[in-house]
C-alpha cells in the first residue's frame, strides 16, 4: 500500500514538472497522467477514467500571463493512487464510491497545490532569481546554469512530498468513509461519480465561450441521439470524431504548408 | 565592442550548431523558476547560456550579456524560440563587430514578447489544447468499458499536439535566428477567424454528442427522455455557472451537496 503511493507520487511528481517547469509535451495533463499512473499501479482503466474525469473538469485552466491554475497532474496522482492504493474495492459495489470520493478530494487537493505553487512564484523563484543576478554581475556561467536544476530538483521534491502526503492523508478517511457509508449513502455516490463526465463537460464549455455558436451543442446532443434511438450509434461516433480529426489535421495542413482552406481563403479573412 | 569583449574570430557565422543545438534543448526550460518580480526572466538567460559562453570569453563581456538577458520577459514558451533566435543573431552580429551597440535588445525582446504572447495563447492555450484534449477525451467516455480502445484517446492527443508543438519550436528558433518574420505570419494564419470559428463549433458538436452517447439510447416511446434532459440541464447549467463567476470549486461543492440531498431522498440516477 505505502508502495504504490510511493510510486505513484514519484512519478506523478515528475509529470507535473511537465506543466510548467520543463518540456509542456502535455504529459501532465490528467488525460495522460491517470493512464501513465494507473499502468504502474496495475489499472490502467481506472486511470484513464479519473484522468478523463479530472481533464474535463480542468480544462477551462489556462496557464496564461501571471495566473497559476490548480495543479490538475498532481490531483491524478492522488485519485489514481488512492483508488489502486487497495485494491480490494476495485470489484465491488462500493468502486463507484470510492471514485466518486477519490476525485472529488483530489479536485480540491489539486486547487491546494496551485496555491503552493503560486507561493513557490512569488517566494522560492524570487530567491533563485536574486542568486541569479548576482552570478549574472560576475559573469559565473556555470553557477548560472546549476540554478536550473537546483530550481527544479527542488520543486519536484514539492511535488512529490505533496501527493505522497496527499494520497496517505485522503486515503484512510476515504476508506472510512466507503466501509461506513449507510445504504442510502451508497447510490448517492454512485450517481456522483456517474454523473462527474457531464460535470465536467460543462466544465470544459467554459474553454471554448458561449456566444451564438453554442447552439452547435444542443444540435449535436440531438442528432446523436436521434440516430441513437434509430439504433445508429455507431454512424454518429463516426461522423463526430472524423470530423475532429479532420479538422486537427486540417490546421496541420495549414501550418505546415501554408494551405488556405477554402482555397483563396485569405480573401475572406474576417468575413466570419 | 563594448565591456571589453572581443569577436571570437571573423568568420561569417561565430555559432557552431552544436551551442544552437543546445538552445534548442535548453529552450524546453523557459518556464522553469518564473518568479513574479520578473517572470521568464531567469529561463530566457539559461537558454542563451552556451552561446553567451561561445562569443564571450572575458568575465565583463559575459557579465554585461547576462544582465543584458536578465531583464523582466514573459511570453508564450513555444513561441519564444522565436525572439531567442533573433537574439541570439543580435548577440553574434554584436560578437563580430557588426552591431557595436547592443543596448536595445533588451527593448526588442520586450517588443516582440507581447504580439508574440498573444498569438501563441489563443493557438495553443485557448484553441488547440482544449480541443484536442476534448477529442482525446472523448475517445475515452466512448470506449468507457474498454481500456484497451480508450488508451487511443491520449495517444492521439499526445501525438496531434505535439507534431505541432516541436515543429513550432523548431521553425521559431531558424525563423528568429534567420530574421524570417514570415514565420510568425503563418502562425498568425492560424488564428484566422474561420479556422477558430471551425474549432469551436467542432467542439460544442463533439461536447453534445458524446454527452448524448453518454446518456445511451432514449428507448422506445422515448422513455429515456427525462434523464437525457436532465443531463443536457446540467452540463449547460454548470457552463453558465462559469459565467456568473462561479468557481469549479463551488460548482463541484454543490454537486456533491446535490447528490447528498438527492441520495437521501431515493434518487439515484443511472447514467
């Protein structure tokens, strides 16, 4: 049990240095990390449900200008580890809550640790910059240089203190609370944790605005299950995610060699 | 050449493109110990680090770079490599003895950190990641029981993403370091009003229907109504919540609060 929290918050430690400090390949983002953790911990379904769940729900978290968001990465480490920390759960009625619980904690962890992280902005890098300005006044080049890794070693021994200590902290009274929960309690999270995914997709509205072309949601909630009800689930799957693909690969297209779309479209700029 | 450096030799290009190299590396640091006093300050200057090292090699020639490089700068980490291409021309044409005076980089890079900023936040932040991270996330909530077809959801936005991510990078730091302002006109092509407009609708499109495959079928005499109804309610409830300024953690308190009262009184749901 101390094992996998161990793991997990090694790991789960690193990754979130991925959100700011070092590379932003993406791979701290929930969506990647739950996976990542949950193969670890033995579970990669698990995983890749709380890190779908929490990547929603954290969508609208934008790191830009001064702003520090809550630290999502660090809250997929905490669930995953807190759920796969005993797995004994795992098969029976009392998952669902479990879950339900595991994410709901870690959300507010996650907006904890955004705070720390922004004490670390206006505190520890503002130590770190001053040593850099007077290595900079001497021209101590390799002094310069270790200041990275001394910044970022640091900062990744936050990280991992802070979901290891996370995931010991929820994990008991998370526990408690699932063994302890009266009957009618135990539908309750269960519609909880069923019911985070729409949470969490009105959560991500937040990223793309709601003006006039918010009528496109309605439209294809509709449609879907309008060919649900004909029994074409599949077709309307289909269509959705070719047509995302297509567009991703569209804007590829563009960047990569200058394709305007419609062909001449540079004419119609700012007629939308 | 001021501060007592020297030009390394005369050959045309000073930097071997092993130091560049090595910027390119060092550039995936930029973010690393932003402070508040002066932001990227700190990662701007360790990613110039090797090239100051190559075309200085007196302690007040370095010195005078490094505070050169050590001024308040914040913009988009991708797109930086842009402005740290262009500085470092700046820095080996100064080396040289082409640019004798050096001052204004620091007033350069402050006026290119702003345009620059703003177009890589609303391509990458605002646009591209929520949308692919949408796409990717999707997969998974359809393939909720199956894993092994759900893994694909981050592979493709881990893959999609970061094509364009690294070959950004790549193509600003030649850009800046070429003086090819061209390339940040294509970037800003990206962010054409239709292209944006296309991503939008795409993603209220995807939110609805996989919110819908959510839900399942509506059944016969369409009994399955109420909950698809009641679904539909509450992803756009919590959307407008957003904008009354109700914080995701107040949103996730009284959903639990919700399911507490509900739970009490014999609700269950079953999505």
């Amino acid at each position: 049990m101390l094992k996998e929290a161990l793991m997990g918050s090694l790991v789960g430690g690193a990754l979130a240095l991925d959100t700011e400090a070092a590379f932003q390949f993406m791979i701290s983002r929930p969506l990647v990390c739950g996976p990542v953790i949950g193969l670890l911990l033995g579970d990669v379904g698990t995983g890749l449900a709380i890190g779908a769940i929490l990547e929603l729900l954290n969508s609208g978290n934008l790191l830009v200008g001064g702003r520090t968001p809550p630290d999502a990465s660090l809250a997929t480490a905490v669930a995953t580890s807190i759920v796969l920390m005993d797995k004994s759960y795992l098969g029976s009625d009392a998952k669902n809550s479990l879950l339900g619980l595991s994410i709901i904690y870690s959300f507010y962890m996650g907006i904890l640790a955004g705070r720390l992280e922004h004490l670390f902005k206006t505190k520890v890098n503002v130590w770190f910059l001053r040593r850099a300005r007077s290595y900079a006044e001497d021209g101590r080049l390799s002094e310069l240089a270790r200041l990275n890794w001394e910044g970022l070693g640091l900062r990744y021994f936050k990280n991992f203190s802070l979901a290891f200590v996370s995931a010991l902290v929820g994990f008991y009274p998370i526990r408690a609370v699932v063994s302890l929960m009266p009957p009618w309690s135990e539908g309750l999270w269960r519609s909880l944790y069923l019911i985070l995914p729409f949470v969490g997709l009105g959560s991500a509205l937040k990223a793309f605005g709601m003006d006039r072309l918010f009528w496109f949601l309605p439209v294809g909630f509709t449609a879907t299950l309008f060919l649900g009800s004909l029994g074409r689930m599949d077709i309307a799957t289909t269509i959705i995610l070719a047509s995302a693909a297509g567009l991703s690969a569209l804007l590829l297209l563009r960047f990569t060699f200058g394709l305007t779309f419609p062909p001449g479209g540079r004419r119609q700029q700012g007629g939308g | 050449v001021d501060g007592g450096s020297k030009a390394v030799d005369d050959r045309k290009s000073v930097l071997r493109k092993w130091e560049l190299f090595k910027v390119v590396c060092r550039a995936f640091f930029i973010q690393n110990l932003w402070s508040f006093e002066r932001m990227q300050a700190y990662g701007f200057l360790y990613c110039l680090l090797p090239v100051i090292k190559r075309l200085y090699t007196d302690r007040e020639g370095r010195a005078s770079a490094c505070r050169r490089h050590l001024e308040a700068f914040n913009t988009h980490p991708y797109l930086a490599s842009f402005i740290l291409g262009v500085s470092i021309a700046r820095e080996e044409s100064h080396a040289r003895g082409d640019e004798p005076d050096v001052s204004q980089v620091p007033s350069v890079k402050s006026s290119m950190m702003g345009p620059i900023a703003g177009v890589g936040d609303n391509l990458f932040w605002v646009s591209l990641r929520p949308f692919l991270a949408l796409l990717g996330v999707s997969v998974v909530l359809l393939n909720w029981d199956a894993p092994q077809y759900g893994l694909l959801g981050p592979m493709v936005f881990l893959a999609l993403y970061n094509l364009l991510h690294l070959y950004v990078r790549w193509v600003c730091m030649v850009g800046g370091y070429r003086g090819d302002i061209k390339v940040v006109e294509r970037l800003r092509s990206l962010n054409h009003l239709r292209i944006v407009r296309a991503l939008r609708v795409t993603s209220y499109l995807l939110v609805g229907a996989v919110a819908a495959l959510k839900v399942g079928t509506v059944g016969a005499g369409g009994r399955g109504l109420p909950k698809a109804a009641l679904a539909f309610a509450l992803m756009v409830s919590i959307a407008a919540a957003s904008r009354i300024k109700a914080t995701p953690a107040k949103m996730m308190a009284l959903v639990s609060l919700l399911c507490l009262a509900g739970g009490y009184l014999g609700w269950v749901a079953s999505f």
